[in-house]
C-alpha cells in the first residue's frame, strides 16, 4: 500500500469488513458528540447487504470527521456503516430474511436479524432523526421515502410530517414518495385473506402480519421520531456514494449539527403516493416488459400476465413501482403511484 499524508498522523482507520473469517458477531456504531446540545441524528447504510454506497459514504465521512477536517458541533450523530453485517457479508440483500420489515425487539430471537434488531431498535430509540441510505435494483434517478402526514390513526400515527417533509426535500432527490405502510398493510390484508399454500410457516406468518411492514423509518416514527429512506441509485451505479455522502451533509446542515452551508431545496420536485401493491400469484406470473421503477402507465395499460393468460392491467393512469420480477409467489410483484393529489 502506498504512504498517505495521513500515515504521518495517524487517524482510526475504519475499513468496511473484507475479508471475514466468521459470521458476524457485532454491530459496528460511532457516534460524534457535539458539545453543544443538539439534535440527535443516525445514519445507516447497508441495511440491505448489496447495497454500499451508504456504507462506503458514510466511511469516507467517519474519516474526515476523525481527522479534523469537519465538526460536529451540536448535537450528536451516530453512523452505523453495515447496519446487516451478515447480508453485507454474503454480498445479498438479506442474511437471514429481509432485515428491513418487521423491526422489533424480540425477546426470544429466531435468526440473525432478530439479533440485529434487538441491538439496532435501541440505538434508534436514542435518536430523533433517521437517514437511511440504500439503492435499487433496476436503473433510474434516485428517489426519497417519507412516512404519512400528521394523523391520530391506527396503523401509523404521527407528528412530525414537515419536518421530515424538510430533511426530505433537502436530501436531494426531486421525486418523493410516500404512502408506504398503509399500502403495504392493505397487500397484507389481502394475503391474510387468501393465504399462499407453499410458503413456509414462518414466511407466510411474516407476509400476512401488519408488523412485517415497519422497517427502520417506520419504527423510528412509532417511537416518536423521524426519518426518511433514501434510495441513492443504481446498486452498481458509482454516483450513488456522492449522492448518499450529500444527504449526509445536508441532513447535518439542515439540523445544525455541521456549520455547513444548506442547499436550496429542489423547485421541481414531485410528490408521487403509493396506492396498491399486487403480489404475484404463480412462479409464470410474467411482467409484459422489463419495467423500471417510476414508468409511467396509462389507465388500462396490461402491466404483465397471469399465469392463465389473465392480463394485469394499470387500474388508472400512474407509475408502475419496486417491480420485482423475481418476486415469490404471494409476494409484492410491483407496486402502483399516483401523483398526490
Ligand atoms: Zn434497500
């Protein structure tokens, strides 16, 4: 390895794991302590074992940080580089099941990420604020996930909609989307109805359970904080690190953590709300093209085909979302947006 400037003054490397002799046994945080008081801020990345350009941002920042070429000064920020270290390891999106749906603490845990929760959900309880940082599969621009507006209901009440409409807007992305948990919750109602007959039991306990849809966001919310999940690109795509390691600097100037000067919000953003999810029903369920998130349909316009040959059609004019053509049987095969209204 060649010398760095830095060799001389020496900083606390922090190399992302590469090259692992054992399953994971820890969760690696760090948290910058401003010393005046502040908002509390985490960031995540890898939560999602293939996707890096959170962990690989959030590396590079640890360091600046480290060696005193930023500050903190009020306020705390935690960074947790691999949120999944088992996932992260394996190079996959999930180690033992999808470490981003059902998080809870357990008192008795079942596999890796029930472990992981029981260590993550405390470290999220402690904090006010939430930036997690993934990628997507298929190409496009990257998009911001924030949660439902200010309500008193059942499923997800909240109180902090402009706030996180704020740290949202200020991530960078123009596109927005919202209404996540609800309309999971309405695809669980359905599977709950009409349960898959060769999922395991344990799968189909998940998929049919309303708690299978809170991931970090969700949670940090139902604890009475904020947060929002930004999705910075391409998984493959090298822009998406620049995209991750932007957020973080605007998310610590937007709190005041950073002086760091804030960018203006983008103009022409677009606010687009999920409205329907269908799950594909047959391993021959097949979409009519290889569809990328955010294609715009027409109302009528056949999506895919049933295994029968039945057509899948756009119920109204809107954007097909997260389609997975590899989806499970009885599992999420795309989603439906409209713009909001
Ligand atoms: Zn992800």
């Amino acid at each position: 390895m060649n010398q760095t400037p830095h060799e001389q003054n020496p900083a606390i490397a922090l190399p992302l794991p590469t090259h692992p002799v054992q399953r994971p046994a820890h969760l690696l945080s760090l948290t910058f302590h401003g010393l005046a008081p502040g908002p509390r801020l985490l960031v995540l990345g890898a939560v999602h074992g293939n996707e890096v350009c959170g962990a690989q941002a959030i590396t590079a920042l640890i360091e600046e940080f480290t060696r005193g070429e930023r500050a903190i000064e009020r306020g705390t920020v935690t960074f947790v580089p691999v949120t999944n270290p088992l996932a992260y390891q394996l190079k996959q999106r999930t180690g033992e099941r999808n470490l981003n749906r059902n998080m809870a603490p357990s008192a008795i845990p079942q596999d890796f990420e029930d472990r992981i929760a029981n260590v993550l959900c405390p470290l999220l309880d402690s904090h006010d604020v939430l930036l997690d940082l993934h990628s997507f599969h298929t190409g496009g621009a990257p998009f911001v996930m924030i949660g439902p507006s200010d309500n008193r209901g059942q499923l997800e009440p909240f109180a902090h909609a402009a706030e996180e409409m704020q740290l949202a807007l200020h991530t960078g992305p123009h596109r927005i989307v919202e209404g996540w948990l609800e309309t999971y919750a309405r695809g669980v109602q359905r599977r709950a109805a009409a349960p898959a007959t060769d999922a395991s039991r344990r799968a189909q306990t998940l998929v049919t359970n309303p708690n299978y849809g809170v991931g970090t966001t969700e949670y940090m919310r139902a604890r009475g904080g904020y947060g929002v999940t930004l999705e910075c690109g391409q998984h493959d795509d090298p822009q998406a690190v620049g995209v991750a390691r932007h957020a973080i600097l605007q998310t610590l100037a937007l709190l005041g953590l950073s002086p760091l000067p804030l960018v203006a919000e983008p103009a022409d953003r677009e606010i687009l709300r999920l409205v329907d999810v269908t799950d594909r029903e047959d391993a021959n369920d097949t979409f009519i093209r290889e569809w990328r998130s955010f294609d715009a349909v027409s109302a009528g316009e056949v999506i895919g085909r049933r295994q029968s040959g039945m057509p899948v059609k756009a119920p109204q004019d809107g954007f097909v979302v997260f389609p997975n053509p590899r989806a499970e049987v009885g599992q999420e095969w795309f989603y439906f947006a409209q713009k909001r209204a």
